[in-house]
C-alpha cells in the first residue's frame, strides 16, 4: 500500500484510541455539538420545508389577482370591473372571488371562510378542513354555528371533510356556498373580495397587469410571482434572523471547543510532548489533531442532521412549530414532506464545520509545536 | 440584506477566511523581515513554527474557496425566485455589479491560494527552506485579493434586494446585450471552436513534453492559464448550447443542476484542476537548480504536468463528448 | 560518526535569565562506541545530548553526523555527511526517526494504551504497514523478555518491564545510534547491571550509544570507550580516556 496512504491510517488508528481514551471529554463535546448542528437544522429544513409547502399553495393560485384598493386599504372590487378586464388582449378568464376570515371565539381559532362554486354543496351546508374538523370536535352530518354579521348564529351542517393530506394548506379551510357568504358577511352586492385572471400567455401577464392599473386606477394587480417571490423572502428572513440568534449560541461552543482545546489537560500535553520526543513531525501531530476534529465534527455533523430530519419530517418539528409557524391556533398534525437537497446538507456542513475548524487551527497547532525535548525533562 | 441561510454560510465562511489569510499574511511580513535561518536564535525558531501554522491555515483556506465557490453559485441559484426575471443564477449574480467581480474574485483567489499551496509543498522538501522568500512574497497579494473578496461579498449581498428586476439568463446572455456576459455568448462560433480545440491541443502537447521532458514549463503554464480562459469563454459561447440542446440558451450555470446531470461538477473540476496544477510547474521552474530542489522540483513538476495533461484530457473528452453525441445541431 | 564542534545552546537569549546551558563543546564520537556522559545535576548533559539526537537546535557551532544512513532523506549516498544544525525541523525529525534512539528517564511512555501500541508508536508516521508494523514490535517484546505483556497498559508494569517497554521502542526504527538519558536513576543495581548487559548486547550489534548517567555502575563500566565528563556547561579538561 501507499506509504502516505498507511501513514494516514496508522494516524487515524492513533487518534481513534486518543479520543476513546478520553471518553468522558469527548463525549460532553460531541454532545454539546451534535445539539447545535441538530437546532440548525432543524430550523434550516423545517423553513425550507415550509417554503415547500406555500410553493404548492401558490401553485393553485390564480396567475394574477386584481384587488381594489380604497385609501390605501383593501376594499371589495365591483364585479363590473370584470367586464373591462375581460376585455383586454391576451385576458382569457375573469373569476369574481369571494373569502375572508372568521375569527371563532370559542375556539379562538381563526377560519378562511371562501365561496366555492361547487354544485354539490347544498344551502347552508359546508366543506371544512380537517383542521377546523379537529377544534371544532365535529365531523360530517354535525352542526357549526357561524355569528353573522348581527350577531346571531346561523348553523351549517357539514357536508364534507377535506383529506388531511393537504393539511397545511387546507386545514382552516371552511367552503360555502356563495349566497352563504354574502349573506352571512352581508357582503355589497355586485362586489367581490378579488378578481381571479387568467392569461392565454404567462408571458403576457405583467403587461396586462399594467392595463389593469392603467385602465382602473384603484386597482392593484398582484402577480403570482410576486407572491411567491415575498413568501419565500419571509421565510429567508424569519429563518435567517432565527439563524442569526443561533449565530451566539454557535459562538459560544466555539468558545467551548476553544477552551477545551486549549485547555489541552496536562496529560494530553504530555502525551505529544512523548509524540514529539520519539520522532513525531510537527506536520504528524497537526495530522492527529485534525482526524480527531474530523472524527468528532463529522460525527456530530451526522448525528445532528439526521436527528433534525427525524424531528422535523418524522416528529412535525413538535420542538417549535409554536415559534415559526404562528399564524394559527389551528396546529394540523401536518407531516412535511420529507426530501434530502444535497445543497442544503453541504450548507449546514459549512455552517457547522466550519466554525469548528477555525476555532481548534490555533490550538492544535499550539499543542503540536511543543518542543520535542520537552519530554526530556517533565 | 437577503438573510438566506446560504448567505450566512457564505459570509461567515469568507470573514473566517479573510481573518486566517490575514493573519497568515502578518505572520508572512514578520517572517520576510526577521528569516535567518543560519540563526538558532528563539525567534528564528518561532517563526520557523509559525510556517506550520500558516500552511494549516492556507490549506483550510484553499478548501474553503473551492467549495464556497460551488456554493455561491448554488445560493444565487436558489435565490432568483426573489428577482422578477432572474430564472437561474447568471440572473442574481447581474442583480447588482458585484455579482460577477465577486465570483472572478473568488476565481483569482482559489488559483493564488492553489499555486501558494504548491510552492509550498516544494519549499518543504528542501532542507533549507529554499523557497521561503518566495513564498512569503507570494503571499503578500492573496492578502488584499482577499479582504477584497470579502467586502465585495458583502456588498454584493448588502446590496440584493428582493424585487430588484433583473435580467434572467435567457436575456443576459443572449445576443444583443451589451456587456461581458453578453460579449461572450456573442463570440463568432466557428473562431472560437477553432480556439477552443487549438489551446486545448497545444496545452496537451506542451504538457505531454512538460512531462516526458522536465522542459518547456513557462509556455506550459501560461497555455494552461489561456486554456481555462478560452474555455470559460467557450462554455458560454458554445458548449453550453450542446448540453442544454437550446440555440439560446448560454449560462454557464445551470449545467450544474440535477437537469443536466450535474455536468459542471466534473467540467469545472477538471478544468480548474489541470488549470492549476499547469500553471504549478510554470511557478516553480524558476527554482528547478536550487541545490536542495534539484531532484524534488523537476519530479514534482513532472507530476503535476501529468496530473495537468489528464485532467485537460477528460474536461476535453467531456466537452467534445457533449458535442458529437448531443442531437443539437448550431446553425451556420 | 558524530562531530560535534563549537556548540553552545542559550535559553532565554537577550532577558535577564539568560542562561548559557551548553556552552561551546566540541567532541567526537566514533561509530560502534560507547560514551558516557558525565556531571552534576545541571551541567548541560541533557540539553547537550538533545542537540546530537536532533531534538533542539544549537544557537551557534556545528554538530556534523555521517554514516548513520540519513543521507539518502538529501538525496545524497546514504552514509554522506550531513550538518545538522540549520536543518529545519522536518528533516531533524526525519534523521532523529531513522538514525536515533531515545531513552529517557522517565521512560516516557504514553499511558492508557497497551506495551505494543507504545512499541509501534514512534513509527507510525512512516508509514510502515501495521501487520509488519506489528511483527516487528512483537519479535522486540520477545528479545526483551515482555512479550508476554504486550496487550497489557503500561501503567501496570514494574519499572524495570517499563525500562525494556521504552528499550523495545527505541529500536522500531532500526537506529544506529541509541541515546539514553539516566537510564539507571529509576533502577536497583541488579536492573542496572542488567541494563548494562542489554547496553553490550547493542554494541556488539554494531549501534553506537550514548549515555548521560551519574551511576558509578553505567560510568566505570569496563564497555565505555569514552568518558566525558561536564560542568557548568563546559567539558572538563582531559575528560577523554
Ligand atoms: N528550556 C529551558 N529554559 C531555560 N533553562 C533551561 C531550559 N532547559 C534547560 N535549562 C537549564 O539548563 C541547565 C542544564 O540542564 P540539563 O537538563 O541539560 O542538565 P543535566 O546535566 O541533564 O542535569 P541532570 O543531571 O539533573 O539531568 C539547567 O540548569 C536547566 O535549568
Ligand atoms: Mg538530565
């Protein structure tokens, strides 16, 4: 075999017995490791997963959606302005829609309530998600009281309950019919919450949103695009700010891992001091120490990522879904899809060997230029 | 700022980076300034400590250039949803003027830190560090180069806005817009195969000589500097087109993506490969007679001049391979 | 041959504790021979044999090895001549692992891991297969009588098996020179004398050795060719036999 090659291993040998000598050390420290590396990414996949999740909300999404805007705020759109929209080259459809939120105070959740054109759906009956489905305590053929507008409630039976396989996405959903809607809100007539648009070409989406505003100045157009483009910087953000408060905790293992490689207890020091004496190289102790930091950060980088992604696609991120998600009190028991993007495990490595690496350089290399007659005289 | 976790891997990663090579860099000067090596005095033999350090330090570096610049173009990649019009990441990196400087920067920095790394490898084996000076001053300019690697990232990323429209890869690199990226896909086809074939042939050759010889270094590394310029340039111009198998389509990126079997991973690793080990033998040849290299250096150089040779060798077979067997056809 | 001309060694150079611990000794010391070193507690004996063995640099004078084999790590006949005192630590290292054997008083042996873990350590980072590896430290343990220790943890063994342990050690290698520093200090007289008859076992294989030892048994041992003895730094005058 290859002398070098050899020479790796023999090394290798060595610095496996040297960390299980030590067991007690390096086990506190692969644990403390392993729980950093393991929050990371958690965090990491579970944001990612979430982006997932909205991208396939988006994708049901209509292309371009036209509010009108009343004093800066959002106010229903008169149906009429279908018409004109219509009209404009490359518009193939215009959908009026109608939804909005109702907050239920007994369960203080709070619902997506949207007019569904679906025939099936008798009068005063419903579609729900199996999140409301769950904090309600209702299922099919059962009642759900709605306060109208007055005040008084107005029950609908539920006549059907979406499959929980599209959980996040649907899970406070409530459809109703369209009369319903408006009678329950006493939504304006001739009004809708929004404008659905489709186009013949996506490609000529953005100079038709231009009409729209051009045509209807108290409109606002809003591309698909657009949504996801936000989305997916919320979540950048949120990840990114929570990763930036990791930031500390990372920096205080570096601490840890500086300390206890510094700290190199006087028998460690002895033991290269022994090294160097019987023809240990500088460059063979340098060697040992970074298969030790090898073995350690590459173990710790495998336990934590795996235990992140049992966590986050196995255990429903259970540790701090409260934190990330927040937008409901509805927690469906969502299982995220899992997937392994090689980009995101060559991310996390960076982001967790690295400060390792650059934390124990000076230590090894101050442990290993001990003075090989040192030994001579201890 | 975009706060992608990419983003915080990049920026931690190059301010880690930057502060080694500039501490490797004050170390450099100290050593430059006080080497004595006839001298058995305390701080000669301090210093003479500090070299390990330094070349742990260059070696992380270099790791660190290597797969940053894998990951920056992954991370631009990933972030083009943010731009209206940017579809992969040519179109993020044009979202503000430091993309592309930044990532010829990192280019830059990789071959220093490479062809520093080699030199060193050189210098170690002679008994009496033949080659310090040398090093040391070659290690001075990875110093700035660095730092300003890092303050272009920086602003680069400070600067990404999300919204900011772009122009996509589809637009930049396409025929009529001016500009580097747009000169480059606009290069005359028939000329620049011909240059592409021509340097790749001569490279070959010279490093076939290089090897079997010990000889004719200089115009080896230069050849295998112009080699990996005139296929960047190629890649883009043409090469490119065969993989995706569109008449339009130039970026040079998304041949990295799972779509197109991660081809760039073994087109640019070879390519930067035989690049730097190639121009490694040109840095070296200067010092071929010192007394204590004159056996390491012309076998070292020989080594590398074959590692060179072989690695241009599969980037070539690659190339062409996407060439002769894509069902694309360029029109005249 | 060892060559050793002019040499001092400094610690703390240009501070008020400077302290000169070797201060310009020459002397020679032939192949297959053995010398002893000599002197009160301080006298530079052990700073001294540091410098011949490649551990520590001299700060001035010369020290000038040939035929001990290292010369083939410079390119040069194996047998070549060789200064040693400018080299850097990388080659010192490489010369001190093919060409020394070290000794120490403290047997200086790594804890926690077993008698023939600590045989093979010191080649390691040659690169030599650790089967072979292994064969030859164990054929060692048996020519010193500890084979039947070999998978036991050095801390658990009398100090004359640790003396043998750190003996085995030193020849992995296959030195030409041994070194030994106070061989004696932590043996009854019956070990040192056993000591001594493992010491003329080396010399009729050839090895040259070198002992720093204040142990009337080690220094009027009829084997020594030579005697030096030192004080303050300084070789005593007429020391040589
Ligand atoms: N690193 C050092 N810094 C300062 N002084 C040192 C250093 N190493 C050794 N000395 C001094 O050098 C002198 C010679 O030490 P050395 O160990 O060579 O003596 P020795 O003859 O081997 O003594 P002993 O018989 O007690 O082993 C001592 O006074 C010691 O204090
Ligand atoms: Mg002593």
């Amino acid at each position: 075999m290859n002398r070098s090659l050899q020479r790796h291993l023999n090394i290798l040998d060595f610095a496996l017995s040297s960390l299980w000598r030590r067991k007690g050390k390096n086990l506190a420290l692969l644990a403390v490791y392993t729980l950093i590396i393991f929050i990371i990414a958690s965090i990491v996949f579970f944001t990612q997963a979430l982006k997932r999740e909205a991208d396939l909300v988006l994708q049901d999404a209509p292309d371009l959606v036209v509010q009108r805007m009343v004093a800066g705020r959002h106010d229903p759109i008169p149906v009429s302005y279908g018409t004109g929209i219509a009209a404009i080259r490359g518009v193939s459809e215009v959908t009026p829609r109608f939804w909005g939120y109702y907050y239920d105070p007994v369960t203080g959740a709070n619902f997506t309530l949207v007019a569904s054109d679906d025939q099936e759906l008798k009068p005063e009956a419903i579609s729900i998600g199996s999140g409301v489905a769950r904090t309600s305590r209702i299922s099919i053929g059962d009642f759900l009281p709605l306060k109208d507008i007055k005040g008084s409630p107005v029950l609908f039976s539920v006549q059907k309950i979406f499959p929980s396989s599209s959980e996040l996405v649907a899970a406070d959903l409530i459809q109703l019919r369209q009369e319903d809607f408006q009678r329950l809100f006493d939504f304006p007539a001739g009004r809708a919450t929004d404008l659905a648009v489709s186009a013949g070409n996506p490609a000529e989406l953005e100079t038709i949103a231009a009409k729209i505003v051009h045509d209807f100045p108290d409109t606002r157009p809003i591309l698909k695009s657009e949504m996801i483009r936000t989305y997916d910087s919320v979540f950048d953000w949120r990840s990114g700010m929570v990763l930036v408060v990791l930031a500390v905790a990372v920096l205080s293992f570096i601490i840890f891992a500086w300390d206890k490689a510094t700290g190199l207890s006087a028998e460690e020091k002895k033991e290269i001091g022994i090294l160097k004496s019987i023809g240990w190289e500088t460059t063979d102790v340098l060697l040992l120490k970074s298969w030790e930091g090898i073995v350690i950060s590459l173990s710790a980088f495998l336990f934590g990522v795996s235990l992140g992604y049992l966590h986050v696609f196995f255990f429903s991120a259970s540790l701090f879904e409260h934190a990330l998600k927040g937008w409901s009190v509805l927690y469906p028991e969502f299982k995220l899809t899992p997937v392994i993007d090689p980009y995101l495990i060559c991310l996390l490595f960076l982001l967790s060997v690295g400060p390792y690496v650059a934390a124990t350089v000076v230590p090894s290399w101050l442990a290993a230029t001990v003075d090989p007659d040192a030994a001579m005289r201890s | 700022m975009i706060m992608h976790p990419g983003v915080l891997a990049l920026f931690t990663g190059s301010l880690l980076t930057s502060a080694m090579i500039l501490y490797a860099g004050w170390y450099g000067v100290r050593i430059l300034r006080n080497w004595d090596l006839s001298s058995g005095s305390e701080l000669q033999l301090a210093l003479e400590k500090r070299t390990y350090l330094i070349s742990t330090l260059l070696t992380y570096a270099l790791g660190f250039e290597l797969i940053s610049l894998f990951l920056f173009v992954f991370t631009a990649d990933r972030l083009h949803l943010l731009f209206s019009g940017a579809m992969c990441a040519a179109g993020t990196l044009n979202a503000n003027g430091f993309g592309y400087p930044l990532l010829i920067l990192k280019l830059v920095n990789f071959l220093l830190a490479g062809i520093w790394l080699i030199v060193n490898h050189a210098d170690n084996q002679g008994y009496d560090y033949p080659l310090i000076r040398f090093k040391y001053l070659l290690l001075v300019p990875l110093v700035p180069w660095s730092l300003l690697e890092f303050s272009y990232l920086f602003a680069y990323f400070s600067g990404l806005h999300a919204d900011v429209i772009t122009s996509c890869c589809g637009s930049l690199f396409s025929l009529e817009r001016p500009g580097i990226a747009g000169d480059l896909a606009s290069l005359p086809v028939e000329p620049m195969r011909l240059a592409f074939f021509g340097t790749l042939a001569a490279t070959l050759v010279s490093g076939l000589y290089s090897w079997r010889s010990g000889k004719g270094c200089y115009p080896f590394a230069v050849l295998s500097l112009a080699t990996l310029l005139v296929s960047l340039a190629s890649l883009v111009s043409f090469i490119c087109l065969y993989i995706y198998q569109l008449p339009s389509h130039h970026c040079p990126f998304c041949i990295l993506q799972g779509e197109y079997h991660y081809l760039g991973y073994p087109i640019y690793a070879t390519l930067l490969g035989g690049a730097l080990a190639g121009m490694g033998t040109g840095f070296l040849h200067p010092w071929r007679r010192r007394g204590s290299l004159s056996r390491a250096i012309p076998r070292l150089q020989r080594r590398l001049a074959a590692t060179s040779v072989l690695l241009f060798a599969v980037f070539l077979a690659i190339a062409s391979y996407q060439m002769i067997f894509s069902p694309f056809r360029l029109g005249r | 041959m060892i060559e050793v001309i002019e040499v001092s060694k400094s610690f703390n150079v240009g501070k008020v504790n400077q302290f000169d611990a070797v201060s310009r000794v020459s002397c020679r010391i032939a192949p297959g021979e053995l010398t002893i070193l000599k002197g009160p507690s301080g006298s530079g004996k052990t700073t001294l044999m540091t410098l011949i063995g490649c551990m520590a640099r001299p700060s001035s004078g010369r020290i000038v090895l040939s035929g001990i084999g290292a010369g083939s790590l410079f390119g040069q006949q194996p047998d070549a001549e060789i200064e040693i005192t400018s080299l850097p630590e990388r080659f010192l290292t490489g010369i001190r692992r093919s060409a020394f054997g070290f000794i120490f008083q403290q047997f200086n042996l790594v804890r926690g891991i077993s008698v023939l873990e600590n045989v093979m350590l010191p080649a390691y980072p040659t690169g030599v297969n650790h089967k072979v590896l292994r064969e030859r430290a164990l054929t060692l343990l048996e020519t010193f009588n500890i084979a039947r220790h070999a998978s036991s943890q050095v801390g658990l063994l009398s100090g004359g098996e640790m003396q043998r342990v750190a003996i085995a050690r030193a020849l992995i290698n296959d030195p030409s020179v041994i070194i030994a520093d106070e061989p004696t200090a932590h043996l009854d007289s019956r070990l040192s004398r056993e000591f001594m008859a493992l010491i003329e076992g080396f010399k009729s294989a050839g090895k040259t050795v070198l002992i720093a030892s204040h142990d009337p048994i080690v220094f009027d041992s009829p084997l020594a060719d030579q005697v030096i003895e030192m004080r303050d730094g300084a070789l005593i005058d007429g020391s040589r036999p």
